[in-house]
C-alpha cells in the first residue's frame, strides 16, 4: 500500500504502545507526518522538543518510532 494524506495507520510509541494515527502529509521519500491519539489524551502532531514536525519512517512490524499499517482484521 501507499501512505497518503487523510489515511489511518498504527504509531509504535516507545511509553505507550500502539496507537492510532493520522497521516497528515508525507515525504517523497515515503515517511509521513503524524497526528498520533494517544489512549486517554487529545490527539496531537508528532512533534520535536522544538515543536517542529517530525517524519516518521516506515517498518512492517511494530517498532519504536515508526508507522505501521493496521493489520486486516478477517469478519
């Protein structure tokens, strides 16, 4: 699949864990900007300790800082 605006993925948070997210913009070299939701917080901008975006890469499995596509969940 191919990241785009407006799409749900997973963001492996290091303290939280999975968490959904939001791809808000994204790189030519295929990262993405993030608008993570945190369990129990607003969501917010993945942001750095100077309140600039961050670009997160991708991984197919779960990993620390990166984003991941949702598994497909059989009915």
């Amino acid at each position: 699949m191919t990241p785009s605006v407006g799409r749900i993925v997973h963001f492996q948070h290091p303290d939280v864990g999975v968490c959904p997210a939001l791809i808000t913009a994204v790189t030519d070299e295929g990262d993405v900007y993030l608008t993570v939701c945190p369990p129990g917080h607003p969501p917010a901008p993945l942001n750095d300790a100077h309140n600039e975006p961050i670009a997160v890469p991708f991984a197919e499995t779960a990993t620390d800082r990166h984003w991941s596509w949702p598994p497909l969940v059989e009915s």
